[in-house]
C-alpha cells in the first residue's frame, strides 16, 4: 500500500529540533517514527505507553519543585540514599 496521506501537526521549534537529532541518531526520519508510532497505536489498540494524570501528592511535590522549595541536593547516588536512610 501506497504512504500518501499527510499529517500536519504543530510542536515547539525547540522539541522538533531535538527529537529530530534523536531520530537521526537512531538511524530514522520524523515519517519513520511516526509510522512506527502509528503501527504500535494499532497493533495495541491504544496509546502505546501509559500516560497517567499525576496524584495529588504528585502535582504538590511537581509545584513545590518547580518554586524552588524543599529541594534536597546530592553529591551522588551515596549520599542521596544516606540523606533517605536506606
């Protein structure tokens, strides 16, 4: 079967400009990938990964983090299970 249909879609220039050198990376173009997308979407009958709307708990961590507040910084993974007491 012949690939004519188009798709147009809208992304930001930034977020284009690195997935598109992560495709290059990977030996691909933006039309493989998004084939690929496409067969995988069929192939499972969804999404193919999952995307989850985050907890309460999450969205107040993901607010306190991005205001700066109660961030707790490591030398290394060490130290970072030290401060966590594991």
């Amino acid at each position: 079967m012949s690939k004519t249909a188009m798709i147009r879609v809208r992304t930001e220039p930034e977020l284009k400009q690195e997935v598109e050198k992560i495709f290059k990376d990977l030996g691909i173009t933006a039309s493989e990938a998004i084939n690929i997308f496409y067969k995988q979407v069929q192939l499972q009958k969804g999404i193919p990964f999952s995307i989850n709307i985050p907890n309460e708990t999450t969205l107040k961590t993901f607010k306190k983090t991005d205001a700066g507040e109660e961030i707790i910084k490591c030398k290394d993974a060490a130290d970072m299970f030290r401060k966590l007491g594991i």
